[in-house]
C-alpha cells in the first residue's frame, strides 16, 4: 500500500546570523495509513524541523516529501494552505488557542479556511468537541478560562475538526497530568483505529508506549528503535541527553 | 474564507481593540468632518442664493452710471431704443422719510420706481397688487410697502394693510400692495412709490439714481455687461479713461461668479486642511495596523498552519483598515454636517446679496456623502495594504515560534 507520508532523504539547513545549522541529515522516513507513530529524541536534535516539514509549514533544503502520493515540493503557497486546510490536522505543543474567542470558535477556525458551508460549521465542531469527550458545558467558554488539559482537548478538536488524513502532535501530552494523558492517547488511539494516521512527538516512553512504531532521532538522524537499543547498550550516557 | 467570514473576524477584532481604535480614527473624523461641513456649507449657500433669485432674477441687470449729469427718464427711454439685448429699462429714484400710520411712526428708505421695476425685480406680492403705468403719469398717491415695513408701521408683517392708507411726511398715500421681504423681522422697511409721485412730492428732482434691466430671453448674459458699458460710453459721450469707476454693470451672473470666487478660496483652504488630516489619519491608521500585525504574529502563524492563504491574511487585515476608515469616515460625516450649523453663522455675515443676509440652511446631498465613504475605503485600502502584506507574507513557522 502506498505509504500517507513518504519521506527520502530531507535534509533541513537553517541559515541564521550565527551560521548554518544543518537540523535535519539525510532523514527517511515512510508512515502508512492507521499507523500511530511516535518520535522520540532529545532536546535541539530536529524534531520540530522535521514536524514543520511533515506539516507542510516548511519545506525541505533538499530531499522529496510525498503526502498522500502527491509530491509536496511542486505545489504553490495556496495549494500547500489547502493541504494543511483538509488533509492535516496539527496539535501545538502550546496549544495555540485564540484566548479571547470561545472553544467553538475555536475549534470552528480551520472549518473557515476549508471552505466548509457556515450552516454544517457548528455540528462539526460539536462531534469533535464530543471525540475528545470535552463536556458539552465549556463549549461557550472563552478558551483562556480553561485548564491546560481542557485547552489540549480543545486543541485536539480543532485538529480533528475537518477530518484529516494526518494528525500531527508535537508533546500533546506534555503538559498534562498521567490520568488526562492516557484520555488524550486513548482518543488519539481510537483515531488509529478509525484509519487515520497520527505522528506525535514525546520525550515520554510511557507515551511512546502506546504507539505501534517508535522511532528515535539523534542529532538529525532517524535511528530505528532496534538501532536505538544497540546505541544504548553500547554507549549508556547517551541517554542523559534526552 | 468566505465574506461572512471576513465580516466576523473584522468585528470581533475591531471590538477587542475598540479604545485604540477610536482614537486611531480621530484624523480621518476631522478631515472628512471637514470636507463635508465645507459642501454642506456651499451647498446651502447656493441653495439661498437660487432661493431668493425670482425667475427673472438670473436675467436682471444693475447699472450704476455717473455721465457727469442727472439721468433723466428721457434719457431711460433713448437708451431702451438702443439697447435691444434688454426686454426693458426701469429707474428708481431714492430718498428717505418719515413713514407714519395711525399708531406708529418710523424712518424709512423711499424708492421711486416705474411699474416696470417690479417686473424686472420679479418682486412677488403678499398683498394686493403693484400700481400701474396710468398711477405712474396721473403721479397718483399711492404706495407699496415690504413686509418689514409693514412690521413696523403697524406690527405684524402679515396684517391686512391694502386699502389703509399711510403718511410719508405728512402726505398721505393708497397701500397698493406688500412685497414680500425675506426677513420681515430684522430689516428696515421700504416703500416704493411711483417715480413721477416721488420726483414731484418728496425729492423735487427728475433725476434717476439707478437704473435697471431685464435682459431679453435671447440675450447673452456673458457679455451684456461689456456692451452695456460701451453703448452707455457712446451715448453720454464719455471718456473712456474714466469709465471704468463711473459706470458699473453688475448682473447676477457676475454676483454668482465673485461668490465662486470667494468660495473657492475658502474651498481651496479646506481642503488642504482636510487632506492634511486625512493624511495624518492614514499614517495613524497605518500606524495602528503594523501594530496590530505585530500583537497577533502568533495568532497570523495559526491561521496559516490552520491552512489561511496569504491571501485570506491580506483581505482580513486590509478590511479591518478599510473598515477602521470607514467608521471614521461615517462619525466625520456626522460631525461634519452639525460642524457646518456653526460655520453658517459665520458664513451668513460675509454672504450679503441684495442687501439682506440671506439665511442659509446647510445642505448635504447623497453624492457628497458617498464621495465621503469613497475616500475613506481609498484611504483604508491605501494605508492598510503594507501591513496586511507584511502579515501575509509572515512565515508561519517563525510566527508561531514568535514570543
Ligand atoms: N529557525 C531556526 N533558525 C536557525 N536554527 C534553527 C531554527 N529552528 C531550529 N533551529 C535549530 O535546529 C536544530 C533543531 O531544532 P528543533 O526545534 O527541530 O529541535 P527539537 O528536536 O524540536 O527540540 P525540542 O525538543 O527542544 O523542541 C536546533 O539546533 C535549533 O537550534
Ligand atoms: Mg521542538
């Protein structure tokens, strides 16, 4: 079957006043539909970048990123903004919620971009609402009056909300309590098994317990979970840099 | 993103910033308040004018000439013959007297006129009718009076006179007839008597102070002051070196033009002080958006990761700008329009046609309101272009890493 996301050899090379920072060396990577995916690695060793990329905000130095079979590098700027409109749905480690608006708003707010009838708007974003079991009272709150573990569910609706193909989490659990995690991650697995493809970011094994495939990233380089416990066994300390 | 769309998130942007956003719009009220309180201004002006022009009046001409000897009425009718371009020439004579009726007793200006005067005047009555030529050579004792006069002599400027009779120093005359005045109230009266009547009863003198003309239908109102001036030359043999402050020839064309004049002057004034803060507003406006975009990086970078086009970026910054000026524009419109109550004040003193100011009544035409709005949109979109760009060309990835 043909992979959602196929990625070969992307190399990412940040140009910045203090130089170049080559983020990304040669990175492959294939994700098949119903897959959850979990990457993991520590601090500054390209996550984000590759997150970016995979999310179509960003496009590689070099290398082919092919979502869905289509070859993302030949599309313009408002093709791309499509893409992100109806294929990909995104969870922002800080939540990104517009403070001043309410939870229905926005949840609604990617519905505005996909073109989507402003009468189908409001039913929409209620099942979404009802997927990440947010209840039905909050729905008129103004976001900014929310916990951070309503805020992330609320995060999770807006992702949800135009039924994408991928969902993309960068630390969706992170800053939530164990109980309000595993909520997250069950919804996010129910996700899964309704076909959908879920890539997400934690430093957490617990959370990347979970996941059907795991795969660790060094320095900018994909390691395989096998790779990664050979690494480990052969020289421990690399762990406290996680 | 649909117009519904578009409409929202400029409202709920508007209202969160609504404190900012009306002082930001202060240039744009003062420069549209007063672009409209200047047309409501000459607009109203105007109007009082044709207001108090009679049909004829477009057509009238006053002629003042000073040959160096009296006009005699004898001279009036030589120069008819030679004047074609006019349908008639009327003379007045003008003195001043004693006006006194059974219960009071006032000064007031005389005028001696031909029954044709009121003709070329296109003087409506409120009351009776004028005199006739058979009054005329009979030099009959009869007399017209305005309305002011008539609010003076006997109280109320609408009371039945026609038939009474009042004394002007000590002769008593027929009310003929009440002009109709437009301010009974505040001006002196006048009573118009036939010129043989006041030649041989109050002046003792044939001579004609002013003469006045109707100019044919036909006749061409640019240049019957110029030939005027030449025919009156030829036929008292003047000199042609002095009679420029001798002679002078005003028609109501030349009164509509020197206002013109004076209004665009004034005009011209307002203007640059309108687009002065029309383009402070703008720059105030601009201003105010590139903050605005700089507030809400993070929230620009979502939009876009959300899946907004640069595009959507721009329509949604550039509509808040468009409708920031917009609103500006509609409370200068406001302000403008009660602004120019006060400026007709000051306007009605400078304005004095026909000896009476003439009261004048702002007024605003739908053209001069939509010009309004139109400039603001232009400014709107003029001024909020450069930052509703600089928010779509954001790069959503740096956006959302924005602190
Ligand atoms: N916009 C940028 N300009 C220059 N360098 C950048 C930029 N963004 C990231 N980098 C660099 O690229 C490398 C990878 O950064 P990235 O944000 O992908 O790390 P990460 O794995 O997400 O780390 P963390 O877990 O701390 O979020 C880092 O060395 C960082 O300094
Ligand atoms: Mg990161």
């Amino acid at each position: 079957m043909l992979p959602v996301i196929d990625i070969r050899n992307v190399h990412r090379i940040y140009e910045s006043a203090a130089g170049y920072t080559h983020a990304l060396k040669g990175v492959s990577l294939q994700v098949q539909r119903g897959e959850l995916l979990c990457i993991m690695g520590p601090s500054g060793s390209g996550k984000s970048t590759l997150m970016n990329i995979l999310g179509c905000l960003d496009t590689p130095t070099s290398g082919t990123f092919m979502l869905e079979g289509a070859d993302v590098s030949t599309l313009t700027d408002d093709e791309l903004a499509e893409l992100r409109a109806t294929r990909l749905g995104f969870v922002f480690q800080s939540f990104n919620l517009l403070p001043h608006a309410t939870v229905l708003r926005n949840v609604m707010l990617p519905l505005v971009y996909s073109d989507c009838p402003v009468g189908e708007r409001r039913e929409r974003a209620v099942r979404a609402l009802r997927a990440v079991s947010l209840p039905e009272p909050y729905y008129d709150h103004r976001s900014n009056e929310l916990s951070g573990g309503q805020m992330q569910r609320v995060a999770i609706a807006r992702a949800l909300v135009n039924d994408p193909a991928v969902i993309l989490a960068d630390e969706p659990t992170g800053n939530l309590d164990s109980a309000t995690g595993d909520m997250v991650l069950s919804t996010f697995t129910r996700l899964r098994d309704e076909g959908k493809t879920i890539v997400l970011i934690t430093h957490d094994p617990e959370v990347a317990a979970w996941a059907d495939r795991t795969v660790h990233i060094r320095d900018g380089r994909l390691l395989t979970d096998e790779q990664e416990r050979a690494l480990l066994a052969a020289d421990p300390t690399v762990r406290s840099s996680t | 993103m649909r117009i519904r769309d578009l409409v929202y998130e400029t409202g709920s942007a508007l209202d969160a910033n609504r404190g900012r956003s009306l002082l930001t719009i202060l240039g744009i009220v003062i420069g549209i308040g007063a672009v409209i309180a200047m047309t409501a201004l000459i607009g109203g002006i105007k109007q009082s004018l044709v207001g108090e022009m009679g049909l004829n009046q477009a057509r009238m001409v006053y002629i003042y000439c000073w040959p160096g000897r009296d006009i005699t009425l004898d001279d009036l009718t030589a120069l008819e013959q030679r004047m074609p371009e006019y349908e008639c020439l009327t003379a007045a004579s003008l003195a001043n007297a004693k006006a006194t009726s059974p219960t009071k007793s006032v000064d007031v200006s005389v005028e001696g006129v031909l029954p044709s005067y009121f003709k070329v005047m296109g003087a409506k009555t409120t009351q009776g009718s004028f005199y006739t030529d058979e009054d005329e050579s009979a030099s009959a004792l009869v007399a017209v009076l305005d309305q002011a006069a008539v609010h003076q002599l006997f109280g109320n400027p609408d009371e039945p006179v026609v038939g009474k009779s009042v004394q002007l120093n000590g002769v008593s005359y027929g009310i003929v007839a009440v002009m109709e005045s437009s301010s009974p109230m505040s001006s002196n009266g006048t009573v118009w008597l036939p010129f043989s009547t006041c030649a041989s009863r109050l002046t003792g003198n044939w001579a004609v102070n002013d003469i006045s003309g109707l100019a044919a239908e036909d006749a061409d109102m640019s240049t019957i002051a110029s030939t005027t001036k030449d025919k009156l030359v030829s036929y008292f043999n003047m000199d042609e070196e002095t009679a420029d402050e001798d002679i002078y020839v005003q028609t109501m064309q030349s009164v509509i033009d020197e206002l013109d004049a004076m209004m665009s002057s004034f005009q011209l004034m307002m203007t640059a002080v309108a687009s002065i803060s029309l383009l402070v507003g703008g720059i105030g406006i601009m201003n105010m958006m590139l903050t605005n975009v700089t507030e809400r990086i993070r929230e620009i970078g979502l939009r876009k990761a959300l899946g907004a086009r640069s595009s959507d970026i721009t329509k949604q910054f550039l509509l808040e700008s468009v409708c920031l000026c917009v609103v500006g524009g509609v409370i200068g419109i406001v302000v403008g329009y009660l602004g120019s109550f006060a400026l007709t004040g000051l306007a009605g003193g400078m304005l004095d046609v026909g000896g009476e100011s003439a009261a004048i009544v702002p007024v605003i035409d739908v053209q001069s309101v939509l010009m309004a709005t139109g400039i603001c949109v232009l400014i709107g979109i003029l001024f909020g272009y450069y930052p509703a760009r600089r928010a779509a060309r954001l790069d959503p990835v740096e956006s959302l890493r924005y602190q």
